[in-house]
C-alpha cells in the first residue's frame, strides 16, 4: 500500500470521527479501566504534502515529516502508589510499530512531587521533546535542531577534512571511508533527535516555582541507544523556572560518548570516552491571553577521530535557534509561525575553509483549526534555504489530520 492510500484511509477515519462526533460527541479522554488501573490512549495524524527532493523534512527514520502516516498507543499501568509501568508504541507509514517507550515509574512519596523512571525514558534535555506530538506542534514541520539530519554519523567517520566537506548538506545519505561498522550509505543524525527515547534512569523533582531533571542513558541525544555501543553513559540535565504566570524558562546540558566503540578503535582511537557528544540548550516560553511565543536555542558539538590530512583536528559545532509564535483567533481557530536557523562551525580543507556542513534556514507559517476537541486539521506553507547540497531551496506545503483520545 502507498503512502497516498495510506493517508486517504487514514483521512477518511478521522472525518468519520468527526462525523459521528455531530451526532453522538464520542469521549475524547482516554479509556480507564479497572477502577484507573489501566489508562489507554492514541493518536492518529495523516500528513500529506508536497515531495521534498532537498529531504529538509526527513527524520533519522528515513520518514518525511510532511508524508507521514503516524499511529502511537500508549498505556500506563498502575501497580499501586508508588508503582507505574508506562509504554508506548509507534508505527509510520505502514512500517512495523516500534517501542517508543517503556519504563518503569517510582515515586517513593505520595505527598511529594519526586519520581525515578527507568527503561526506554522521556526526554531530559530541551523544550520541544516535550511537545512532539502532532496534537501539540502548531505546525506541521519540527524546529531543525529536533529533526534535520546532519553529515555526522556514530557508525562511520569522514577519513579527512575533505571527506566531510564533500558530504555537506547530504545529511540524508552520508558515506564515509575513514571508519566504517555501519551501512555504506546511511542517514546522518540531528542535533538531538525527536522521534526516539533513550533507555536509562532519570530522576525528577518539581515545586511550584522549579523543576529539575536528572538522567543516565546509553545514548546520546544524536544517536539514543537501547543498549549502549561504546564503554560510556550520556549525563543530562534540566532546570525550568516559572516565576510568573505564563513564563518558563529552561536550561538543559548533556554530555556522553557518541562514536561507538568499534568505529573508534578502527580509528585508532584509544578510547571511545573521547569522542563525545556536548550540548547546551537554553528555551523561554511566554503565554498570555490569545497569543504564546515560544524561543529555544540548542548548541551542539561532537569529538571524532583525526584519521588524514587535511586533519579535523576540533570538535564539529553546530547552533540551532528558533522562534515560534501562535496566536487564536477565535476559540478552535489559531495561526502560527516558526523561523530557524542551523549554522556550522568552519573546517580547514585542502581547497580552504568552509562550514562542515550546509548551513539551513527554514520559515514555516499555517494555522489549525479544531473540529471537534480531539480532531484538528493543520495546514502550513514551508521554505527552506541551504548553503550547500544537491538542492539549495524548497517551497513546500502540506496538510494534516490529527485524532487523538
């Protein structure tokens, strides 16, 4: 089946949601069973839009954003006060689901707002992971730190500065011949990934003013792992801050080794801790009335092996920030809007300097509208521009259906 009939079913369920929502008003909370033990709940987006020859849109799936067909269940399960076991699964596009969480909930306290997760955990690190799903992206596209796949990859590194050079703004299909474990030919990874978990340990605790978050993962944000391929655990943290109504800001950091091991010891590399993941994230959020805007920046680096000259001999750095603004019109009815910008750090090759990668700006402009509670329809306008690649610049547009219980 594809893609094009996929999404039309998947249309055509929605609208009979929606339909039958006129007559009877179907629940839109999820379904509790056993007096609360058991809590299920989905959602269902259909996306549909223009081709994307630049794959600005691709996610390390190898999905498109704006061709997307996306069904997530999850289910939390209560073993007492103190005692949960959540999970969710994912399939896109008709592929086979996958387990986008799994872990175990502790809270020790009733009275306290303190828990420990662990197994395949929630994002600690930035803003966006925390409003990934369709229902809560005003847009249709995801910020380029969160998706837009770069030249690096954890299981192949570029021999020499020119190697790399050679690959800039080919993030969706990267080769490399200096230290190769993976595929030829494989997707690169973004700053910090979207669309997968990463499996550890993570403590939280909130007052009504702070809210920090701890973890200890196998992977990186680049590269999450389910179990770890090199000798070292990724650290991360967050705070946010809510002094006044409305306002939140947030500080998050990172820092984990992100080529596996046995890409490093090809390499040559003494050991796999060196070659790591660094990032650094800021994020403030206000909301007031009909209208919210919302700013986050994500700075990134990771250390490879220097392998031949021309030598990459400093860690690659990349910066994303974005701005993002919504405002309602009327109750159901919303606009909104995001600008990005992805810059590189320079590089010295044997024909000079350059950026390691493309540099990336993206605007993106739509509304919503709810139908119904629970079942909203997107559209958005896209363009993108890049510094680099096969093709430098995309006018893009898509539509989008979202049900959700």
């Amino acid at each position: 089946m594809n893609l094009w009939k996929q999404a039309r079913i998947a249309c055509l369920i929605v609208l009979c949601a929606g339909s039958e929502a006129v007559a009877q008003a179907p629940a839109s909370e999820p379904v509790v069973l056993a007096g609360g033990t058991l809590t299920i709940g989905g959602d269902v987006s259909a996306t549909f839009g223009s081709e994307d020859p630049g794959f600005f849109n691709f996610t390390d799936y190898e999905d498109s954003e704006l061709r997307m067909l996306r069904v997530d269940v999850s289910a939390a399960l209560r073993a007492g006060s103190h005692v949960s076991v959540l999970g969710e699964v994912r399939s896109q596009n008709g592929g086979r689901p996958r387990a986008y969480a799994l872990y175990v909930r502790l809270r020790p306290w009733t009275n306290r707002r303190f828990d420990i997760q662990v197994g395949r955990i929630p994002p600690t690190f930035g803003a966006f992971p925390r409003r990934s799903y369709e229902s809560e992206n005003p847009l249709i596209g995801y910020p380029l730190a969160y998706q837009y796949l770069t030249s690096i990859r954890a299981d192949a590194i570029p021999a020499s500065a020119d190697e790399l050079l050679q690959m800039r703004g080919r993030g969706w299909l990267a080769s490399y011949s200096g230290a190769v474990v993976g595929p030829d030919e494989a997707p690169g990874v973004p700053l910090v990934t979207a669309f997968r978990w990463d499996t550890g340990i993570q403590a939280h605790v909130a007052t009504d003013v702070v809210d920090l978050t701890g973890s200890i993962t196998a992977g990186t944000l680049s590269n999450p792992r389910f179990s770890d391929d090199n000798a070292g655990r990724q650290v991360a943290g967050r705070v946010s801050v809510h002094p006044i109504a409305g306002l939140i800001v947030g500080a998050s950091a990172a820092h984990g080794p992100f080529i596996s091991k046995h890409v490093a010891r090809l390499a040559g590399g003494e050991t796999d801790q060196a070659f790591a993941q660094t990032a650094l994230g800021g994020d403030v959020e206000y909301s007031r009335d009909y209208y919210l805007v919302r700013v986050e920046t994500v700075f990134s680096q990771w250390a490879i092996p220097a392998i031949e000259a021309p030598l990459i001999d400093a860690p690659l750095r990349a910066l994303a920030t974005s701005v993002e603004g919504r405002y309602k019109l009327r109750p159901g009815f919303y606009v909104a809007a995001r600008i990005d910008h992805l810059g590189f750090d320079t590089i010295a090759g044997s024909a000079g300097s350059r950026t390691w990668d493309a540099p990336v700006t993206r605007f993106e402009a739509g509304g919503g509208y709810s139908l119904q509670r629970n079942l909203l329809v997107k559209l958005a306008a896209q363009f993108d521009a890049r510094d680099g690649g096969r093709t430098r610049k995309d006018q893009l547009f898509a539509g989008q259906l979202v049900f959700w219980f």
